[in-house]
C-alpha cells in the first residue's frame, strides 16, 4: 500500500497549498502536535478513520480525495488472451491467482477449495509458466501482475467470471430466501422489491446505487494491497424498468 499512501499524501499536500492552509491548522483540527502531522504525511500507511478527518479538514468527500489520488498515467495490466484461456478453463485457476493476489497462504487456499497438492501444484506451475506469479522455495509466491489488473472485454474470462456470479447468486437466493432479516454481520441479505418511480426518481435511484458501489469499490482498491485484515463481501445491484412477476 506504500504507492497508494504516498499518491494520497501528495494529493493532501497538494490540496492544502492550494487552499491556503498550514499544517499547523491541519494539526489543530487533528488535535495533534505539529511533528504528528508532518509524520502522518510521510508516512508509508495512514489509517482510514485519519484520512477521513483529513478530508474533513479540506472540505473534500473522503472518496473524491481517494479519486483525486489515482494517478493519471496508471498502467493496467489486462490479461493476455493465452493467460484469459487458462484462468477460464477451470474456475480454480482464476481462484488461486485472485487468492495470491489477496496475499493468502497457499495452505489456506487449498483447504479453501478442496484442492490436492498435485492439482494446486499443476495449476501454480501453469500460472507461472504464463508469467503471472514466481514460485520460490517454501511455498512462497511473488505476484508478477502489477495492480490495476482487467480482463479482455467480452472476453473468457469475463464470460466464465459472470457466469460463476449468477450462479452463485442462484444458489444463495436458493439457501438464504428472500427477505430474510439480517442477524449478523456474516448474515446474507437478499431483499427484492418493486417500486412505483417517476423516470427521474428511478434515474437517482440508479445513480445512488452506482455511487454507493463505486464509494466502497475505492475503499477496497486502496486495501487490497494488504486485505488481511477485512472480509469479503460479495453484492449484486439490479435497478431496471421491469417487473419481477410479469
């Protein structure tokens, strides 16, 4: 998270001179010292709840300073149509690499999914002779794919990846039913409604949703360079002009 930290602490610095403003007041709104100011600013990883009070200061939405971070000229790695083949083939290929990527062991990936040691050791094998990870010894994986990473569109593995989503969500709709109230945070929550909506209610009902998604999407790209710490939490989002039962 080193990268991402250091492009948003230039932004605050960057915004801070533009407005006028010191870091002594910074540090006075922070109710800190001026030394810790200067230390938050420098420092390799800066904690959520912070950077929310920092956006604060500034007058600036906590996810429009995360916007305003990313760097214009990132590079995004898309997966090349050799490597989209085999991540597609098998859905466990796509799996243990998004695995790896997330930082977990490879133990726990395969009690994860059940797995063999030959059949994760063929798979590993085949990620690395596609150049997508560096095995080295006791088990330790080196990502060789740079973050961003996107698919082919209309690709494979786009394909195979959407057609795993709407068969999961089958099954969940299947086990959990709908409308059934949440009673713990690991609980899933299926709730359809239909809705009467003039064109521009249901036009800001789209937009809230798309913001709501798009607010906790930053959120996880900004962890997800050490996402040991969050669980995941999967959502489907459907807002059309239709009706369920017609």
């Amino acid at each position: 998270m080193k990268h991402e930290t250091k492009q948003i602490t230039q932004t605050v610095k960057q915004l801070l001179k533009s407005q006028g403003k010191r870091y002594s007041d910074l540090a006075s709104h922070l109710d800190v010292s001026l030394a810790s100011v200067k230390r938050i600013l420098n420092s390799e990883d800066i904690q959520i709840s912070r950077l929310t009070q920092i956006s604060s200061f500034l007058d600036i939405d906590f996810f429009e300073l995360i916007e305003k971070s990313k760097s214009s000229n990132q590079q995004v790695y898309t997966f090349s149509k050799e490597q989209e083949i085999f991540l597609s083939k098998d859905f466990n290929n796509f799996l243990i690499l998004r695995m790896l990527v997330m930082h977990k062991p490879i133990e726990d990936i395969q009690n994860t999914l059940t797995l063999t040691d030959i059949k994760v050791s063929n798979i590993l094998s085949q990620l690395e002779k596609l150049k997508l990870i560096e095995r080295h010894p006791n088990n330790t994986i080196k990502n060789r794919i740079p973050y961003p990473v996107k698919w082919i569109e209309g690709g494979q593995l786009e394909k195979s990846y959407n057609k795993q989503i709407v068969d999961k969500l089958s099954s969940q709709i299947h086990h959990v039913g709908i409308n059934r109230k949440c009673t713990t945070t690991n609980s899933t929550h299926i709730n359809i409604k239909e809705l009467l909506l003039k064109e521009n209610e249901s036009l800001d009902l789209k937009n809230k949703m798309l913001e709501l998604t798009k607010s906790y999407d930053m959120l996880t790209k900004l962890r997800l360079k050490s996402p040991k710490d969050f669980e995941v939490v999967s959502i489907a989002t459907i807002v059309g002009s239709f009706s369920w039962w017609e």
